[in-house]
C-alpha cells in the first residue's frame, strides 16, 4: 500500500518535530519499529530536478501543414524565465488547455522522470524555450493524452499560485510516498488512519482520529429499504441517499494527488469519495446508481448459477457461499468484491446510494479467490475492516458529495446493526514480562494498551482488556503480549539462547531410521521425499479393493490443492509420480526409495477438544487432541524399473525384477535388527503370482514368537502399472517399520577356529513349494552343527517331471571344539534331508 506523508500530517501532529515526517531515514526506522514493512520510499522533491514552475498561457498560435496538432504559445512564468517579465515561447502538442489556463512549466536546466533533460530548442519554426508538462512527464500518473491544467482558484497552504511560483507544491511533488508491504493480521493498517496511528506511537507524537472527528449518521426512518437476511456474513449495514447530484462535477485537485500518490487512478467524483474514504479511513464503500435500484436491497447467500455482469465486463456464475447484494431485478454487487454493471455510477449519475457495511472475513477471502478477482475492497475485508466505521464514512462521503457535487441528502439513513460487542480479555499484568522476559515497569502494558485503543481496568494482578473495534486480531492474551512487545520495541527483547540439556545421542528410532536409509542407499537406491498428499485417484489406479483399510483416508479441510485433498495411506503412488516424472526426463534406469509417515483414518475417531493459547493444555487435553489423530507410521517403499545392472564389456545387462525388490525388503528388514522371512502373498497392487509377504518374528513377554506381517514386495500388477503411467514389470516394496520389533540384547557371535565342512544338496520339490519354507526344514532338521545355508541354483527340466524343480543349498557345517568328521557331517545333512522329505516329499536328486 502506497501512502503519502502528507496525507499523514493530517492526523499525525509533527509541528513540534518538523523532521518526523520529513527526513526518509528516520520515516523509514519509525515504521520498522512497530513491525510494518516498508518496501520503498519515493522522496517526490528528488525525482524532477531544476526549475519547474506555475505559468499562465498568455496566447495560444495554432500551427497548420503539420500530421499532429502543434500550438505555439506564449507563457507567461514571472521572473522565472530566460528574460525576467518576457513571456516565455513554448511549443506544444496538447490540446486541453486554453490562454488563461495555469499550467506546469519545466524551464530549460530541469531534468524530468526517466532523465529527459530540458533545453532550448528549434523545432517546427518556432524557438521552444521549456515544456508544458504532463501528468506521466512529471511522474505523478499515468496520463499523457494532454497537459496538467491547474485548477484557476489552486492555492498552496492558502495563499493563490502566481506565474512563476515553484509548481511542486501544486502538483504534490514536495511529497514524500512510503509503500508498505502490510501483513493480514494489521489489516487496519491499509489506511492513512491506521498507519498514521502507528507512526503517532513510534515518533511519540500527538494523534488525531479523522473517525472522530466526523459526526457520523444515525439510523432515521425513510432510509433506503434494506433486508439483511444473513446476519453471519454482514453484521452491519448501512445506506445514505444524495439526490440532484451534478454529474459534471469534477473532483478537486487535493483529492485527485492523493488518489494518484496512493496509486489509484481517478475517475469520477463519485467513484473517488468512494476510494478516497477507503484509503483514509478504510472502510471500502460502494456508489450505487439511485435510478437503476429495483426495489429493496436484499443482503444473502447467492443462488446455485445465479449469474451477475460485473464492473469488469464479466459475467460470472455465482456458487451458493458467495454474499451478493439483490434487488428485485437479481443479483446487483458481489459484496465487498465487485459490483455489478447493471446499478454502477455512469456520467449521467444524479441521484446515489451510497453503500457501507461490515463483511464477514473468510467468507468475502473465499469469493475473492473462487472467482480470481481480488480487489482493493476484498483485501481489506478480509483482514478484518472496523465495523464501527461505517456510520462516519457514510456521514464523510455525503459531506464530500454535496459540497463537490452538489446535490442534496435525504434525511433517512438506513443502519442494520447487529455488531457483536468485543469480548473482555483478561491477563496477568506480568504477563508481557514473563512471555518476553523483559522486566517492563508497573502500568507499562495497561499504557500501551490503551495507546492502542483498548479500553483497560486493572483489577488487582489482572488486567481486563477490551480490544477496540479495529482490531479483530486480538482475541487471546498472548496477542494483547505481542502487542505489548512491539510497542514497547523488539529490541529490548533480549537474544537469549535457551539452555541445551546434555544428549544421549540419537534416539532408537532415529537410529534405525538411518540405519535402514543408509543400506539402502549403499545398494545403489536413491532417496526421494514426497509430498504426503494424494488424489482420490491414485487410490483407485492401486486396484486397492473395497474393505482395503487403505482406502480411510484423512480428507484435509483446507487443502494445498484440491486435486490432492487426502493424506497418503501408502507410499506407493508418491513413489510412482517420481518414477514418472523422471523417466519423463529421459531417465530410464530407475531405483527409488523413501522413509515416511502414512496417515491411517479411523471412522470412530473423536473430534479434538478446542485448545486455547493462553495457557498450556491439560494432560487430559491432549490425551483427547491424540485419541483423535490419525494413526501415523512410518513406512518404507523402494521402487525399480530398467535395468538395475548395466551392460558392459562384463557382460549384457540385467533388468530390475521382482527378486531385487525382496531383496530390497530382506535388506531392510535386517538393517532394522530382525530376520525376514519371506512367503508367497497376495496383497494389491502387486502381481498375485509375483508377490512376496514379509514375516517377522514378534517377540512377547512369554518367550514365545509368532509371525507378523510388516509388509509385501514383488511385481506390480500390469493394470496398476498401466492406471499409474509407469513401464509394465516395475518392481517395488513396501514395509511398515515401526511393525517390526527392535532386537533385543545383542550377544556377541562366538567364532570357532576349527574348519568348516561344506557340502551341497540338491533337493527336488514340487514348483509351487517356497524356497525359504524347505531351507527352514533343512536348519531345522540339521541341528546345532549347521552354521549357514544358502540357495545357490534353482533347476527345471523335463527330466524332473511335470512341475518339479531342484533347489541347490550350500550347508556349512563347524563344531566350537572340534574338528568335525564326515561322518558327523553326513549325518547332520541326512538328518536336514529327512525333515525337508517329511514336509514337503524332497528328494535328493
């Protein structure tokens, strides 16, 4: 927001410091002092340099044979010209001026916007000796269509312009412009009224409320009729009528350079009132056209494909949250956006309805951006507008309107008022000291307090605080602290370090978390980090069935986008995006893997309690605020497509498969201290004749062990490959590791020196027996004596039979205190072969 000083000195009192409001440096410091943002000052006297002056057009030559109008003229600019009491020769090309007129002269030695110097010069015949300037050759606006003609009757500080005089003060180029970048919670500051308060505090100046110094209008009967029938979206309304209004009238100069200074664009006298109250006072208002008003105003929730034209020649269609304003012809304003074409101000305008009233906030910030039009009503709306304001800014713009415009006021005001009175707050007077650590003096924050508007009464060691009407941010006693705190000045806040308490180093489950991302990341996978969001989409294109619990997903009611409003229940779809997107970029050859929090839904859950920040939540409370949460463990999921070895003279390469994603869920499974176990599974999305189900054993407190699932690995399904967009036969896994159990005690290993007896067996089974089931008959059977073994060969033949295979185990064999003898060593592994016979038919081969 733009903001001349000028405009401020009318309510900040700067005479006994004539540097406050002058001086850049120190303008700029006050600001920044009380936490307003200051993104440029503009000093206006530096941007036109050398001798600009007022002159009167004396005589006016029209230059014919030229493609342009061209007018030779005589100036006259005191004794400020070439030949003091000459008139000054000028050629122009505008037309919008007259002889007589005033104007604004930049004499040969000035250097206007953009370093165009001025020089005396030869051009079209005739000698040009300075230039009659425009509004954008000045940089105070944007016309260039013709030249600043200054009002005959223009005065600077009450005393009449004369030819020669200095024209900056005329043109508000003695002006100096702050522009602030303000947040949402001082939504007060998007006025000179609200920013000039806060300069008042921080340059310890007299202040002046221009609201209180208007004589606002009260409710009388034969006011405009108007209906509010939603209280919750305007809570106050009110109207003011000006009949026989010129529409010629022109709106005067003072408020034209304040319009421009502030960086709005003048347009009608009408319009203007409108967006000068708002800027000074900020309470945004809106002008209705009396004459096109087809009975009463009707304040409500729009219809479904309800539709209004509005200001910007755009027809829209309403949604059934938007608050529109109505008359018996339909839809007549988008409150407190944008208004409509049918009812707006035009230059034939006589008779106006002037319109103020109170929005509610989130509701005008979601019409705002449903329909992309955010507007400089809707900016201030939304941050929280005073509702006690419209009254005087009705009283203000009837004032401005009748002695600019003429006309005449009806004596009826309309005035719905259903305002609810702010509530009392109530805080410990050592509070801001305790919050800020800051010792601040009895009496210091009910000061302050009240600088800002409060009403406060100290009642005993507690301060009962009314925030004023302005301040809609200020509902809990830790934001009347922060207030104290920057009133007072941030930098007395002191920087302190809180203390560290001594470490003792990561905890468990960091500890596995690292573990596990680190073996993963030396088997070649790289780590992705996704955002924890999903479409309702990527959860169909899983195949994932109807009762599949991951399809409970938490809904967010605020979401970053609204094509992703769910929390993921798996990491897979993360995952996949990623693959996608990369091999979208020519990457091909592919091992992804990521460590994060799903979010599991429970349809029984609890609504949390609502916590205040005045106090800390009981322990109760927050037992409530977790019996609520979702549950949130932590997953693990790798994915692989091409090839996961590359050819080379070696040898040709080999593609990723459903063997190296187990293998990715075995490593895991081990870096976080346990044993899998790996069977066949079937589990969506995977294959269900490539899917392998991860075991591990959970260990309770009688001893015993019993198998848990903490995930599966394998081959997609080549329709989830295909709903996905990622190549067919991509591999992945996915385990849940806060399922499975930390290991216990570690017992160091205890090695033998004695030699090892190796011997190998090959034993033929049924195709569909797993691996892993007959290698754990052979530990089981082999006994004590077995170190180690290991599937080495996996055969199929016709020779073995119709679905048969021969799986090859390597055995180890190692006494602690001996060196073991064959026999000992074929009795172990005959004894393994026998159980593996006994479960599953194998024979040795």
């Amino acid at each position: 927001m733009r903001m001349p000083t000028s405009w401020l000195r009318d309510y900040v009192d700067a005479s006994g410091d004539p540097t406050a409001l002058a001086d850049p440096d120190r303008l700029e410091k006050a600001l920044v002092r009380v936490g307003l943002e200051v993104e440029e000052i503009v000093d206006l006297r530096a941007t036109v340099t050398g001798p600009l002056v007022v002159g009167r057009v004396l005589a006016v030559e029209e230059l014919t044979g030229f493609k342009k109008p061209i007018r030779h003229c005589q100036v006259d600019v005191g004794t400020a010209g070439s030949t003091p009491g000459e008139p000054q020769s000028i050629v122009c090309g505008a037309i919008n001026f007259a002889a007589g007129d005033l104007v604004v002269v930049a004499l040969p030695g000035s250097v206007l916007t953009g370093d165009f110097a001025i020089a005396s010069r030869q051009t079209y015949g005739r000698l040009s000796d300075g230039m009659i300037c425009s509004a954008r050759e000045l940089g105070i606006g944007d016309d260039h269509a013709g030249i600043i003609v200054l009002p005959p009757d223009s005065a600077v500080d009450g005393v009449a312009v004369q030819p020669g005089d200095d024209a900056r003060p005329a043109v508000g180029l003695d002006d100096i412009v702050v522009e602030l970048a303000i947040t949402p919670d001082r939504g007060y500051c998007f006025s000179a009224r609200g920013v000039a308060r806060e300069l008042a505090h921080s340059l310890d100046l007299p202040y002046t409320d221009p609201a209180a110094a208007i004589t606002p209008v009260s409710a009388t009967a034969g006011g405009y009729p108007v209906q509010v029938l939603d209280e919750r979206g305007c809570d106050r309304f009110t109207a003011v009528t000006v009949r026989g209004v010129d529409p010629t009238a022109a709106t005067p100069g003072w408020m034209k350079t304040r319009l421009i200074h502030a960086g709005m664009r003048p347009i009608s006298l009408i319009v203007d009132i409108t967006n000068y109250l708002m800027l000074d006072l900020g309470q945004p208002m809106h002008a209705f056209d009396l004459t096109r008003l087809r009975g009463p105003l009707v304040v409500r929730r729009a219809v479904n494909a309800e539709t209004l034209a509005t200001l910007d020649a755009t027809l829209r269609t309403l949604d059934r949250d938007d608050i529109v304003i109505a008359d018996d012809s339909g839809v007549i304003s988008l409150a407190a956006v944008m208004g409509g074409a049918s009812t707006e101000v035009a230059g034939d305008t006589t008779d106006v309805l002037f319109e103020a009233a109170h929005w509610a906030p989130l509701a005008i910030a979601h019409t705002a951006r449903r329909h992309k039009l955010p507007s400089e009503a809707s900016k201030r709306f939304e941050r929280g507008v005073d509702p006690a304001l419209t009254t005087a800014a009705a009283a203000r713009a009837v004032e401005l309107l009748t002695r600019y415009g003429g006309g005449t006021a009806d004596p009826g005001v309309t005035d719905v008022d259903t305002v609810t009175a702010r509530a009392e707050i109530r805080m410990a007077v050592d509070h801001p000291s305790r919050i800020a650590g800051v010792d601040y003096p009895a009496g210091t924050a009910a000061r302050l307090l009240a600088d800002l508007g409060c009403a406060v009464r100290e009642d005993g060691d507690t301060l009962r605080v009314v925030p004023p009407t302005w301040r809609p941010d200020l509902t809990e006693p830790i934001e009347l602290v922060e207030e104290v705190i920057r009133l007072s000045g941030y930098d007395r806040v002191p920087s302190v370090l809180p203390p560290v308490q001594p470490s003792n180093g990561l905890t468990p489950d960091q500890l596995r978390r690292r573990t596990v991302g680190r073996a993963l990341a030396e088997r070649g996978l790289v780590e992705v980090i996704s955002y924890p969001f999903l479409s309702p989409e990527a959860l169909e294109s899983l195949g994932l069935g109807a009762d599949d619990p991951r399809r409970v997903a938490v809904r967010l009611a605020n979401p970053l986008s609204d094509k992703e409003p769910l929390m993921r229940t798996t990491l897979l779809p993360g995952l996949a995006a990623t693959l996608r997107r990369n091999r979208g970029r020519d990457l091909r050859d592919l091992a992804l893997y990521e460590i994060g929090l799903v979010f599991l839904a429970s349809v029984d859950a609890p609504a949390p309690p609502p916590l205040g920040v005045d106090h800390r939540p009981s322990d109760d409370e927050l037992a409530a605020v977790d019996a609520a949460l979702p549950a949130q463990p932590r997953h693990v999921a790798a994915m692989y497509c091409g090839d996961i070895d590359p050819a080379g003279w070696w040898g040709p390469a080999r593609v990723a498969d459903w063997s190296d994603a187990v293998e990715a869920a075995r490593l895991t499974v081990t870096a976080a201290g346990a044993a899998a176990t790996v069977r066949a599974g079937r589990q969506a999305p995977w294959h269900p004749g490539r899917c392998a189900e991860i075991v591990v054993p959970d260990r309770d407190t009688g001893g015993d062990e019993r198998d848990i699932v903490v995930g599966y690995a394998g081959e997609l399904h080549p329709e989830v490959c295909a709903a996905l967009s990622i190549p067919a036969r991509t591999c992945a896994m996915e385990l849940n590791l806060d399922a499975i159990p930390f290991p216990g005690i570690t017992e160091a290993p205890r090695f033998s020196t004695y030699p090892p007896a190796l011997i190998d067996v090959a034993l033929v089974v049924d195709a569909s027996t797993p691996a892993g089931d007959v290698q754990a008959a052979l530990v089981d059977g082999a006994g004590p004596l077995l170190e180690s073994v290991r599937l080495f060969d996996v055969y199929t033949s016709d020779a073995l039979g119709a679905d048969r295979k021969s799986l090859a185990y390597s055995l180890t064999f190692r006494a602690p205190n001996r060196t073991l003898t064959g026999d000992e060593a074929i009795a172990a592994r005959d004894a393994a072969v026998a159980v593996a016979a006994d479960r599953f038919g194998a024979t040795l081969r």
